[in-house]
C-alpha cells in the first residue's frame, strides 16, 4: 500500500510539472515594428562636419526583431543604397552636404535613423565677381548670419592675440563654427579670411581703449615670428584662404608708439606672405588722424578700409546725428586713395547703429556713458521699416545706415573704380529684403 501511494505521487508530480512546462516562444507578431538601437550615440549629434578625406564611422547598433535576417537593413546616402551591412563608413572623396540614412525594414514597416554630414572640400573653385562684397564676421557668427550668395568673401575673426603673443582660436572656433563655416563657403565658392585681431571693445570693432595686445607683440621680431608661425599652422590646417590683419588696437596713448605697432605690420605681411604662397592678404585700417603712420601696405592683396564712425557724434556735448554719412565714408576712402590704387581698397560700412540714451539741456550727447550701439537687425526688431531710413525715434535717438544709404555708398565706390566694400559685421545683418550685405552685393556685382 505504501508503495502504491508513492506510486500515485510520482505519477501526480509527472502531471504538475508537464501542465507547468513552457510552451515554444511564438514568432515575433506580424505588427510588430522594428527598432535601430544606437548604442554607441553615433546618432545623437544629428550634424557632423568632416574634412574631405576624414571618415564618418556609423557602428554599434543593434536591430530588432532578431535573429537581424528577420530585418532588411539598408544604408543610403542622399536617397542612394550603398549598403546593406549592420554598420557603415562614409568616406567622401568630394565636398558638399550628404544624407546618411539607416533603414530597418519587417514585414512592410520601417524605421528610419538620419545623419547628414558637411564636408569640407579639399578644392574648390572661387565664384567669379565684379567687385569685392566682404562680409566681415565677428566671433559669434554662425553660417546662419551668411547668404553665401550676396557675398564674394567672408573675414572671420577668429583669432585674438594675447600680449604674451599667443593667440586665443578657442571662441572662434566653438562647436567647430569656423570649420563649418569655411565648410559651407567653399562649397559655395566664397573664399574665406582669418581676421586676426587684438582685444576688442565691442560692437564697433574697435580695441579696448588703451589696449595694444596685438601691436605690442608685432614690434617684437621675437614675438612676431612665434605669431606668424601660429597664424600659419592654423590657416593650413582649417583650410583658410588667407588672413586678414584687423589692426584696430591703435588707441595708445603714445602716437609715436602707436605707430611702430601700425608698421610692423609691414614686416608680418612678409612672413605670411612667404610662408603661404597663393593666400590672400589684407589688412583693415583707420581713417582718423593716425593713418599716415600706417608703414608700406602695397604687399597686401587689399586694404579694407574703416571709412564709418566719424567720432563728432560722441563724447560730452557732441551734437546727436549720423556718424556714418556718405560725405565721412568719401572722405576716407579718398585719404587712401591718396596712398594706394583705388582698385586696392575695399571701403567699410556699418551694421549698426549708434544710441544716444541721455541728453543735456542742449540736446546734445551727455556725457562719455549716455550712447551705446545697436545691431541692424536689433534696430529692425524694434522698427521693422528701418531699413528704409537712416534714424529712428528709439531712445533718444538712433542714427545708422539703412538700405538707401548702403546703395548711395555701393554707387559711389564702383562709379569711382574702388575695389568694393565690406559689411561690419556681417552677422549683425538680416537674411532676406532687408539686408545690408544684399544690397551691398547686388550693386557691386
């Protein structure tokens, strides 16, 4: 009988542990849409920028359902199959902009990852121009501040010059902005310009008052070589197509030690020069009563020329008005004119605009404190039909140059045989109508 019991509860136990067996995983259900997991983050960044010759390396993934045959993978570039692989290597041989597509594809449903990629390429050919349109770009700018197709170069300032004769590229090249903007011009065929500076003030573009980081460093033979040998180094390898030596920092208070900075430029030019064959040079100068200290500028390509800012419209009791006017502007390209062939020199005009925030019983500028400037496209958010004017009731006034005025300038400059004109600063314009650089472009070319 007791055997019989045992009997009876292993046959029992035999029937619990088969009802509880599991049964065969069924097949993924028909519905089910298939998913790319991005283990490494390859996608995370959506926009990449590579030089021609670089490689974008797309790996890690993982695809579901599985087994992976289950999924039909598919690479493609610019709507292009180049692949069916689970990763993927671009490897561009020319510049332009690529859409890198993954695709995973079960039973008629897909899923999609997306990467596009700039490429900078290793040549390009300049557009042709009739004048030079110079967009000159502050640090801060990003390729949205440019219209690749209203401009026949770009300056950007992307390196500062420190008094011990290192040069700061950092805020220049933040998220790689310079790259990509040198990236996009040359595959619009703009040519692109390192603006090398010393520490400046502001909106104006002018250096700090007192400041002579850049000046100081290139009246030692010492300091200037390490200098141009970093502007060297860099320029090659970021692809840039010249410099442009913003030479701004004059404001010491010595004249006579003001300009020995302003003629060592002569000598910096040289070591550019020899040492990047087929670049271009520039150098941007003053017009206000230093410029006869200037040493020889003929090695330069062009001398751009910052005809804007009279300086009668400030101070303590200046008289409120336009500190820009073409008479100022004519005067000033002439003073070069005297020095250099018209067809070496690029005239300045202003993105901006100069404030007055407090008047005195005249009606005049109060004091040194009481004016600020303002971008074109700050003045066109608070009045949207500025572009049509030269001063808008904000304030106590704002004087700047709108579009009637810009083409007064352009009109003049190419009906004089000058070589063109340039924008500071490029990014304190608007894209569309109302644009300065437009306007610049559109007469000049």
């Amino acid at each position: 009988m007791k055997y019989l019991k045992y009997t009876f509860c292993s046959l029992l136990l035999l029937v619990v542990m088969a009802s509880c067996k599991k049964e065969p995983k069924a097949d993924v259900d028909d519905n089910f849409h298939p998913r790319i997991i991005d283990n490494g983050g390859v996608f995370t960044t959506p926009n990449r920028m590579i030089f021609q010759g670089q490689s974008a390396i797309y790996n890690g993934l993982t695809f579901s359902p599985k087994p992976i045959e289950k999924s039909k993978i598919s690479w493609k570039v610019n709507d292009e199959v180049v692949s069916t692989d689970t990763a993927f290597t671009f490897t561009p041989t020319a510049g332009g902009e690529y859409v890198i597509k993954v695709e995973a594809t079960y039973n008629g449903q897909t899923s999609t990852r997306i990467s596009t990629v700039l490429v900078s390429p290793d040549t390009y050919t300049p557009k042709a121009f009739t004048n030079v349109a110079l967009a000159y770009l502050t640090e801060n700018a990003t390729v949205a501040s440019v219209d690749f197709s209203k401009v026949t170069h770009i300056a950007y300032t992307g390196a500062r010059v420190t008094p011990s004769g290192a040069v700061d590229f950092s805020r220049g090249n933040l998220n790689q902005n310079l790259d990509v903007m040198v990236a996009r011009a040359h595959n619009n065929g703009v040519p692109v310009l390192l603006g090398v500076t010393g520490t400046l003030s502001g909106v104006d573009g002018w250096s700090t008052y007192g400041s002579a980081d850049f000046g100081s460093v290139l009246i030692n033979p010492t300091l200037r070589a390490a200098l141009s040998a970093s502007i060297i180094e860099y320029v090659t390898a970021h692809r840039l197509d010249g410099v442009d030596v913003l030479m701004t920092d004059i404001g010491n208070d010595s004249e006579a030690v003001s300009a020995s900075h302003m003629q060592a430029i002569t000598p910096f030019l040289a070591l550019l020069k020899a040492a990047l064959p087929g670049k271009t040079f520039t150098v941007t100068v003053t017009t206000n009563y230093l410029h006869w200290n200037y040493g020889d500028l003929s090695a330069a390509d062009w001398v751009n020329v910052h005809a804007f800012e009279d300086g009668v419209h400030v101070g303590p009791d200046a008289p409120r008005g336009q500190p820009s006017s073409l008479a100022f502007m004519t005067a000033g390209a002439n003073i070069w004119a005297a020095k250099l062939p018209k067809s070496k020199l690029v005239v300045g005009i202003p993105a901006f605009g100069l404030r007055y925030n407090a008047i005195n019983e005249a009606g005049n500028n109060a004091s040194w404190g009481s004016y600020d400037y303002v971008t074109y496209k700050d003045i066109l958010g608070i009045d949207a039909t500025a572009f049509g004017k030269e001063m808008i009731n904000s304030a106590e006034g704002i004087y700047f140059n709108g579009i009637p005025l810009v083409d007064q300038k352009t009109e003049y400059l190419k009906a004089n045989g000058f070589k063109g004109a340039y924008l500071y600063a490029g990014d304190y314009d608007v894209i569309g109508t109302n644009s300065l650089m437009a306007a610049v472009y559109s007469t000049l070319n």
